[in-house]
C-alpha cells in the first residue's frame, strides 16, 4: 500500500489510472476474524458512480466503493515468471489460434472470427486481437450477425492476467450484457525437460492421423469430419511448409481392449509446441503413461525445432495441474469465452443446442 511520509496510508489513484494495474486497500464491514481490510490488486477497468472495479489476473472482477478507500496506488505489470520461456500474449494468442484451427474463418480487422459447426469454442469463437475497424458495439453486431448466420452463439475468447491482456475489454463485454461461462489457463515450459522423461521403452505411438484407436479414446464421442479437420490442423498428413505439424501419440491397451491405454496430441510451430487432448485409460492412471505420452511428443518437436512448450488446462483439473507443475509449466494468463446474450428475432438468434462443448486440454 501507498504510506506517506508521516506513515499514513494514502489513496493515489484517480479515474485518470483506468486501465492501469493497481493495488487498493479498503474498509470492510463484518469481516471474517474481525478482520477490517481487504485488499486486491488487478487492472483498475472502470471507475464510475463513486465504485471502482478491478479485474483481478484470473478474470474475477472487484467492486470497491471509493467511500470505502483507504489506500491505493498504481502498481508495475505482473512479474516476470521465474521459469519457462519468455513470451507475450499476443504471440501466445496468436500462436495457440494456429494450433487449433477453425473450418471457417473471416477477419473483422485485427479480429479473426472463427467456426467449426461447434466443434470446441475455440474454434467457434472471436479472437479480438487489436482493432476491429469499427466502433465496440458496431464490431460486437457484426460478430452476432455472423454467427447467427452460422446457427452458432456468438462467443468471444479474452485473456487476463499478463502484460497486454485484455480485461478492458473484458468489462466492457459484461458491461453488454455478455456472459462468461468458461475460464481456464494457458501454461507455459521448456520443451527439453519433457523430452528428457522418455525412457526409449514407454511404446509410444506417433502418427500424422488420429486413427480410429486413437479417437477411441478421445473424451469427445461421435466426432464429425469437420472435428477431424479441427484436430488433423486442417488436413491430414505431412504439413505444407510454413504450415504447423500436427502428431498424435498413442499407447496402446491390453489385447482385446476398446481404447488404446492413452493418448495424445502435440502441434509444432516454429519455436512452439502446443500439447492437448492428453487421455488416459482411468484403470491405467498412475502409471506414468501421461508423462510417456508427452515426453515421446515432445522429442519429436525437438527435432522439429521446438524448444518452448504450451498447453491450456481448465482451473478445476486438479490432477493435469499437478502433472503440468511437475513437468515444469506454469500459467502464462488466464483465458475466457464470452457468450453474447440473447439476440432479439430481428438479428436472428442462435439455439441454445448448438453451443460447443467446454474445451477442457483440447
């Protein structure tokens, strides 16, 4: 908090600190223990009618009546991470986009808007990357309309938590009434030390296509042919150059088994690896066959040229945390889908039954 020179605490933040990072103190009443003070530090997104509202870095907005203020201060962006590659948001952004592509796809200036018959809502959802080309609402109808056309919802991925996030826009989509219905964390690791976990005996599988074994054990039943153009990358087989490389790693089962025993999916980009859709059998959990999965994706990355990793994992998966924290990942920022609010019969509604799956690690 801000003190003075003669140890009082200070309020030194005005309206004119919107969409800077800062840290309040604030008098509470009826606190937990007797406890007088909370305190909370995030991006300051509005401060309007005597409330001032904070994003914190997992998306969770705090209201904080001015009346209330004890101390404030502006506050540099968040730490740099003590592990992992050094990268921006953007880049991540626009590389993760990469690794899991839509069928559809049309831009709204920087914006790119994306469709896969709702195949996962990162593949059905806008990326507002920089400007649309048009004012906020103007751009948010255009996104409405070309979803409705689509017989999709209209949803908009963000991300809090880092340097160039976007909890601005954030609280301006729920200022509009849009709704946030998943948050999950995109974590960032060196790529070597997975790499260095594979014992050369562990039977891993890799191939260009997810062959039927393959989709047997992936968690989404029924997958469709645009599903599989989502997961091949687009197309099957080798890539194109400049194009990313799609493998899939597969552990097989005990004979006779429906499902192979795990499996996985890794996308290589440049200097990115992107891991996802890592399953295993829950008879065979504990065994290592995870780690196995991503050590033999990750070496063949390596003599792709890879040498940072990425992967996204919902907040409440507690075991794939683990699992990512021993590897050596750690979150990068958090990310959100938006979706619109019902759109009025003049700009054509979605149904509700077309609204994609959550993305859970794929």
């Amino acid at each position: 908090m801000e003190i003075s020179a003669a140890g009082r605490l200070e309020v030194r933040i005005t309206t004119a600190d919107v969409g800077k990072r800062v840290s309040v103190r604030s008098l509470i009443e009826h606190g937990p223990s007797g406890e007088k003070f909370s305190d909370a530090v995030g991006v300051l997104t509005s401060w309007d009618n005597g409330v001032l509202r904070i994003t914190r870095k997992s998306g969770e907005s705090v209201r904080v009546a001015e009346s209330a203020l004890v101390a404030g201060k502006v506050v540099p962006a968040a730490p740099a991470r003590r592990r992992g590659p050094a990268a921006s948001y953007e880049e991540l952004a626009r590389i993760t986009a990469r690794g899991w592509r839509p069928v559809e796809s049309e831009r709204l200036g920087d914006w790119e808007l994306r469709a896969a018959s709702g195949f996962t809502r990162r593949a059905n959802s806008v990326l507002p990357l920089g400007d649309p080309g048009l004012p906020l609402d103007d751009a948010l109808t255009a996104v409405r309309r070309w979803y409705a056309a689509w017989g999709l919802p209209a949803y908009a991925q963000t991300a809090t938590g880092a340097e160039g996030t976007q909890e601005l826009l954030c609280a301006e989509l729920e200022k509009r009434g849009w709704v946030r219905e998943v948050t999950a964390e995109l974590w960032t690791g060196g790529l070597a030390p997975v790499a260095d976990l594979g014992d050369g005996t562990s039977g891993v599988l890799l191939s260009r296509d997810a062959d039927e074994a393959w989709l047997a054990r992936y968690q989404r039943k029924g997958v469709s042919e645009v599903a599989l153009r989502v997961l091949g990358g687009g197309s099957p087989g080798a890539p194109a150059p400049g194009e990313p490389s799609v493998w899939f790693a597969t552990v097989p089962g005990e004979p006779g088994a429906e499902a192979p025993a795990a499996i996985g999916r890794c996308v290589v980009d440049g200097r990115w690896a992107g891991f996802a859709a890592v399953e295993v059998d829950p008879a065979r959990r504990r065994e290592g066959l995870a780690t196995a999965v991503m050590a033999a994706l990750a070496a063949r990355a390596l003599e792709e040229g890879a040498s940072a990793a990425w992967l996204q994992v919902e907040t409440d998966n507690e075991g794939g945390r683990a699992l990512y924290d021993r590897l050596g990942f750690a979150p990068h920022h958090a990310y959100h889908h938006y979706r619109a609010p019902e759109e009025s019969a003049s700009e054509g509604s979605a149904p509700d039954s077309s609204a994609p799956a959550g993305d859970g690690t794929s």
